[in-house]
C-alpha cells in the first residue's frame, strides 16, 4: 500500500466489484441486499422523515453539524470494520480517541507535525500493543482492548493533572485549521474521513492484506492452513484501529481547538452500534466500509432528530440507537440463517 | 521427493508416531493406512509443518536435501500441498478468493485484478470438470464441489507433493472418477502424491504402493499390486489370520440365552448420505450383536442412526414392535434406546459433577414429579447401581472426573441403565481403560444380556468382538456386506469379510 493508492482511489472499480459479487440465488441475493443495502435505505427514510417534520434539519448549518460530529466518529469506525472483519473487538477506541485529543492540543504548541505525529504514534503504539496480545499471547480481544482502555484512560488523566489541566489549540495554526477550516463549503474534517474512506475500502477489496482480513474473520483455522498470515493480520487491523481512534481525536481537538479529556467515553460502543448496524458481522468475515459509514450517519441523523424534538428527553436517543442496534442484529442473524440454508 | 526416517512425535503421555519410515515418491501414489489412533494425521501434519517431530530423532529429507518445516506456509512454499478430510475454506469468502487466497493476481498499484483472477479460478475447476459461478460465496456450494475447489487449490500452486486425507469421504461416485482423474494427471506430472483413505477398493484402484500404520509404526511398505487384501486388513488390524485366540483372552463366557422371541430392536434400510446405505440389522432380547467393519465402514453411524443422533434420509426404527420416530434422540430414550457414545469425554460424563449426579442426569425427568425432584428415591437407585456395576468410589458424592476410566464407563453405564433401556448400544466401551476394568465392563454386558437386554456392540478389539458377541453384522462403506452366526463368528471369517470386493459403489 503506497501514498500513490490513496490518491487514486477509483470508487468506480471497487462498486462494480461489489455490485459483481451478487448474483445468485434470488433468496440469497435478497439477503444480500437487505444486508448490504438495509441501513442504506432506513438512513434515507430517516432524512426524509426528519426533513418533512423537521424545518431546521435542513439547514447548512445543521447539516454542517451532522458531517462534522459524523467525521469523528466515521474514522473511529473505519478502523473498527477492520477489526471486526477479523471477528475482533476493540474496546479502547474511545479512551484512545480522547488521549489522542489531548495529546494532540498539547503537541500543538510545538507545531502542526507534533500535534499530529504524537497521537498517531502513542495510540498506534497502544494498538500494536493490542495486536500483538491478541495474535501472539492468543488472549481474548474483548479483554485485551477492555484493559487498553482502562490504561490510557489513566494515560490521559496522569497527562492532565487527573483531568484539571486543558491544553489549548493556536486557532491560527495550520493544525486548527484542520479542524476549523472549510473546503468548497464543507469542514475539512469531513473530507479527510471521506477520503479515507476511500483508501481504506480499496484496501479492504482490492489487496491481499484485505483478502487475509477476510480470510482471518472467516474462518482463522483453514486462513492459516491456506498460508495467511494470521498473527501478523491482527497485529496490523488493532494497529490501524489504534491509528484512526488517534487521528480522531486530534482532529476533534483541532476542532474544539482544546484538548478535552472527558470526551470519548461510550465511543467504542458507538463506533461498534456502526459497523454492526453498517452489515458488518459480529463473527467477522463479512462486511464493507460504506455500511459503516451509512451506521454512522445513522446513529447521527437520530440523536439530531431527538435532540431537536425538544420535549423528547435526550436519554431517548440512547434508547432509540439500542433498539435500532437490536433490530439489525436480529435481522443478520435471520437472514444469515436464511442465506445457509438456501 | 519426500522422505522421513525414524521419526517420532510424542505428545503428553502418548507416543503418536515411534520411529516412522515413510517416503513419497515422485511420480508415486502412495497410500497410507491404519486404524484409529495408528498416527496417520499426525504423521501427515509432520510433513506438513503443523507439527514438529521431536527433536534428536530421525530425519526428514525434502528434494535431497534435510528439511524443516516450522509453519504450513513454510511447507506450501517448499511445493508440499494438503487437502484435509473436512474442507478447510473460507465459506464466507467468494470460490475464486479462496482458490487464490495469498498469491492474487496483482494489476498496477498492486491492487488485485478480479476480472483475471475469476477467469484464471474459473479456467483451474473446469480442469478438474467443476463449473460454478466463481463469484459465488464458497458456502453455496455442496460439500463435494467444495471439495473439488480445494482440490484445485493444491494443484494450482505448482505443488510437487500433493497430500489427500481422506478426500473421498464426502464425495459422490462420479465426484471420485473426477478426484482419480485428477491424481492420475498429477501422478503423470511427476508429482508425488500421498492418499489416506479407508477405502480398500479405492487404494486398489488409484495407489502404487502403500505404507500401513499401526500404533505408530510403519508395520509394512510395499507395492500396492500383489498384496493380498486379507493380508492388508491383518496387517492394519495387528492380527494375522488364524493367530487371534479364540478363548481365554477375554471375560466373555460366549453364547448367551438367546430366545426365538421377536427381536426387541429392528432397524431397516437405514440411508443417510454419505454414511450408511440400507443397513438393517435385529436384536432380540439377551443377545449380543457385534458391529463389525474397518474405521469408517458405519459402525459408529449405524448406532448413533439408531440412537436417533444421525439424521436419516431414510429407513426405520422399531422397538419392541412399536415404530420411532428417526432422528430424535429423545424420541429414541423414550423408546427405550441407550448410547454408550465412543468418545465419553465429550459426549458422555460431565467431569465436575458426582457420581450421584451424573448417574441420575438422564433420568431426572423420571425421577421427579411437578419440577421437583425425589431426592430419597435418586439415592435408592444410585446406591443400587453402585453396588450392582461395582463402581469403584469414595461415595456417590465424589467427582467423576477423579474416577478412573473404567469407572468413568460404568456412571455411564448406569445413567442409561436407569432408564430401564430395552436396547443398549454400545460404541467402544473398553477403549482406553485399563485391563482390569475392561473384563468388569465385558463381564458387565454379559449380565446384562442374560438379564434379556438387546445390546449392540461395537469394538475394534477384535477378540472382544468375536468372544462377546452372538451374531456379528459386518460392514463395509456404510452397507452391510456379510452377517457372521453361530461357528462362523471367527477372526477369520470377519477379517476375509471385510476384505471382500465390495457390494456396488462406495456410500
């Protein structure tokens, strides 16, 4: 993978391969879809719902908002949809998306490569870490990550003064522009997910490392008898999962122009409530980027509706993403008994 | 091609392979044999890198020169290809990303080129006759054709061994001719390749020479042509025809009160694909019915098929005259049909629990009335089997998994006992327990039997077989092929049966 994929990143190709990869069976290509395009469809109900009802969801300023708060929370599930392709967890993104917050507001007195490069490493680092406990010490991911969300929690708070420290961002700096500035109208923030959303579905469709993700998720015993390399795999999706939550939560901190520290807590769920409502298996082995992105928008498009019916208790909209969590998640299960049965 | 001398593996308190010779040649189809436990898996996952031979003994030499293999990957890079008894795919991944998993073929920027990897996938299963969308998830398609891909797979990556374990075993007649098809062309490749099955007829047809194992050793290599087939299944069985005892090496007193009555177990025409083809067998009451046949022949398939544990396409069941209903095990309890399974750890005794408990397991729906439980009567019942099987233990309240083997077998015994069975089923009861307590269980059947119980026995100990059992149903590839009564209940004639040609295809 060069910087050279990154800027080509051919959306074309990549939806002719999936649009190819169905055709069979009208039961199993009804299942398909339902998988793949269901959160899809529900998402647009909800934007027409909302802006019949609504007369300010419409708004450039609302939607602004919603691409913006999406952007954050997309990245982190990005990394997430590798990772639970592999039939992994990781719990520590959350922690992980406020370290790299404030660690990124702090780096930023010294310049906007600091304030990027000192969150990518320490919660890549963390996620290397994660890999490498997972893959090698062949230890359970959801307790793994379970303690490196813990841990750099802690991390955050020790770097804070117990959290009474708040580092602040420059607004005149390249870096805040990073999360301030606007491109044909649109927050930055939101066109780098976008982009990365991009490179990261070529990676996952178009190249070995993407076909080991796959493989790894979909059955680990027969991936490694058939020479995938298992370990190394894992190591590389909690790395890059480490990578996104960081790189989040630095974009988040060049947004609030602060490095806020109670932020990101119940991400991690979030992140995953995407990816699953996304079509994404628990059990890995199957999945695509655009669902979890179609997840976040999802999750996004109901917390605005909730937060502006005013008399609608904002706890609701916690409600409200649980059901819908375990609506897609009954649905896959029937529909994938379904799809083996065909 | 490849060759291994004197290696062993040894795992906690098993010695799997002892000093094992064995060599596949190039341009040679090599057959390896043996029963359960002889070590063909684990000699076949040496050469295959899963396992390392333990170190200081033997050799293992690859295209002339020592080799090590550390991972799989290592040895399918070296040219040595596997295909495994169950298909080890990715069911959720397409047929051409599983056939190309690792070695994709790569466009410009290195991302992967679908259009020439479908048409290449596509090009390697017509080879081989298969035709299936390519883009298809590989779970769609039957076992077989999954079969077929993975077959495809190990002659797709330019292998120079080529290792089948037991490739047949879910495939259809005209799947095999495809599968021998294909070995015939890799045998003409020069390509050496290594065939496991337990399927004489198949070792005849396809194999050049054969190595047999037994207990984890290389009892005999040879050239395939000219070995006799009766000298085959001895040599795989560890008896030579007409060296089997017949008396005194077994606590059987042999022939029981078996009664004209009608029999208390009658199974008909029992077919489940794959696995058994017509097989029908009677027990009456105070018989012993041994199962006879090599691994894989059904015996096990018949009883849990019976047990209600096997799905059937067809056949039926009858107890004591009354018809019940096929694959339900509770449905086969209620009728009054036990399983003694094989393996008891995993299908049989809950480790953690009592004695007391674990004999009362099954019959607690008996045993209590509106949800509760008779605590008085468990314990009457409990002491009673005790005392009556022997079993050897502090008191009812004592783990059973600190009992040993055969005690192990006996709690067994007595929970399906407690259900005041008609018909007891046993799948290897004395495998793995210590002389002692094999002749208490075969004495133990014995009392049983005159107590007027129909009991099915399946042994691969062959004297147990012969010595405990009245009548012996021998099968071959899922079908009964010959019934042994009376003076014909000899080693001999069980070893020449189940040599014999075969009645039609395989199942």
């Amino acid at each position: 993978m060069t910087t050279a994929d990154v800027r080509d990143p051919a959306p074309q190709a990549v939806g002719a391969e999936e649009a190819a990869v169905d055709a069979p069976r009208p039961a199993e290509r009804l299942s398909a879809l339902a998988q793949q395009h269901g959160a899809l469809v529900t998402l647009v109900l909800a934007v027409l719902a909302a802006a019949l009802t609504f007369e300010p969801f419409l708004t450039a300023d609302n939607l602004q908002n919603m691409a913006l708060s999406s952007a954050f929370l997309a990245v982190v599930a990005l990394g997430m949809t590798f990772v639970i392709v592999t039939g992994g967890i990781d719990l520590s993104v959350g922690s992980l998306f406020a370290l790299g917050g404030v660690l990124a507001a702090w780096g930023s007195q010294y310049g906007t490569a600091v304030a990027l490069l000192l969150p990518l490493a320490v919660c890549g680092l963390i996620g290397v870490l994660n890999g490498v406990l997972i893959a090698r010490s062949r230890l359970a991911p959801f307790i793994v990550t379970l303690a490196a969300m813990l841990g750099a929690r802690g991390l955050l708070l020790a770097v804070t003064d117990e959290g009474s420290q708040t580092y602040l961002v420059d607004k005149s700096t390249f870096f805040a522009a990073l999360g301030q500035g606007r491109l044909l109208g649109v927050g930055v923030p939101v066109w780098i997910a976008l982009v990365l959303f991009a490179a990261g579905a070529l990676v996952l469709r178009r190249t070995r490392f993407g076909q080991y993700v796959y493989a790894v998720g979909g059955n680990e015993d027969a991936a490694a008898l058939m020479g995938a390399p298992v370990a190394r795999t894992k190591i590389t999706v909690y790395t890059l999962s480490g990578l996104c939550a960081g790189l989040a939560g630095a974009l988040n901190a060049a947004w609030l122009v602060s490095g806020v520290t109670i932020l990101g807590s119940g991400m991690e769920l979030e992140a995953i409530s995407a990816v699953v409502i996304g079509g994404t298996l628990l059990t890995g082995g199957s999945g695509f980027l655009s669902g979890s992105l179609v997840g976040v928008l999802l999750l996004k498009v109901i917390q605005n509706v909730i937060n502006q019916i005013g008399s609608l208790d904002s706890a609701y909209q916690q409600v409200v993403s649980g059901a819908f969590l375990a609506v897609v998640v009954i649905a896959q299960t029937w529909l994938g008994r379904r799809g083996r049965r065909t | 091609m490849l060759s291994v001398t004197g290696i062993s593996k040894t795992f906690p308190g098993v010695r799997a392979l002892d000093g094992v010779d064995f060599t596949a040649r190039a341009g040679e189809v090599h057959a390896l044999i043996g029963e359960n436990g002889a070590g063909k898996s684990t000699l076949i996952k040496v050469l295959t890198g899963v396992y390392r031979p333990d170190p200081g003994e033997g050799t293992m030499t690859y295209d002339g020169a020592e080799a090590a293999f550390a991972t799989p990957l290592e040895a399918q890079h070296a040219g040595i290809s596997t295909i495994y008894q169950e298909v080890n795919l990715v069911p959720l991944m397409s047929v051409a990303r599983n056939l190309f998993l690792g070695r994709e073929p790569r466009g410009r920027l290195g991302l992967i080129d679908f259009r020439r990897m479908h048409r290449a996938a596509d090009e390697a299963l017509r080879e081989l006759g298969v035709r299936v969308d390519v883009r298809r998830p590989l779970r769609e398609l039957g076992v077989g054709a999954q079969q077929m891909v993975a077959l495809a797979r190990a002659v797709s990556v330019d292998a120079r061994v080529v290792i089948m374990d037991e490739p047949t075993s879910s495939l259809e007649p005209r799947e095999v001719r495809t599968l021998f098809g294909v070995i015939r062309m890799l045998r003409e490749r020069g390509i050496a390749v290594v065939y496991v099955s337990h399927r004489l007829e198949e070792l005849y047809e396809i194999c050049d020479a054969v190595t047999v194992l037994r207990d984890g050793r290389a009892v005999h290599t040879g050239p395939m042509a000219g070995l006799d087939r009766l000298r085959l299944v001895s040599l795989m069985l560890g008896r030579e025809a007409g060296e089997v005892r017949e008396e005194g090496r077994t606590e059987f007193t042999g022939g029981h009160q078996v009664t004209d009555a009608e029999p208390v177990l009658s199974a008909r025409k029992l077919t489940a694909r794959h696995h058994l083809r017509e097989v029908g067998l009677d027990v009456r009451p105070g018989e012993v019915v041994g199962l006879g046949g090599l691994l894989g022949s059904g015996r096990s398939g018949t009883a849990k098929a019976i047990a209600g544990a096997l799905p059937l396409d067809s056949g039926t069941v009858v107890v004591a005259g009354a018809p019940v209903r096929t694959g339900s095990t509770p449905a086969a309890i209620r009728a009054g049909i036990s399983l003694l399974p094989e393996d008891r750890k995993a299908e049989g005794i809950v480790p953690g629990l009592s004695v007391r408990e674990n004999i009362a397991l099954a019959a607690l729906p008996r045993l209590s009335r509106f949800g509760l439980v008779d605590e008085a009567r468990i314990d009457r019942i409990v002491d009673t089997f005790i005392q009556r099987l022997r079993i050897k233990a502090a008191g009812p309240h004592q783990k059973v998994g600190e009992l040993s083997g055969g005690n192990q077998q006996k709690v067994l015994l007595a929970r399906w006992l407690a259900m005041h069975p008609k018909v007891l089923l046993l799948d290897e009861p004395t495998r793995g327990i210590d002389v002692g307590a094999k002749a208490e269980v075969q004495r133990l059947i014995d009392e049983l039997a005159a107590d007027g119980l129909g009991v099915l026995l399946i042994s691969s100990d062959m004297e147990e077989l012969i010595e405990g059992a009245d009548r012996i149903v021998v099968l071959k590839d899922g079908a009964v092929v010959e019934e042994l009564t009376g003076e014909a209940v000899t080693a001999d004639r069980l070893m020449r049966a189940i040599a014999t040609a075969p009645v039609g295809g395989p199942a």
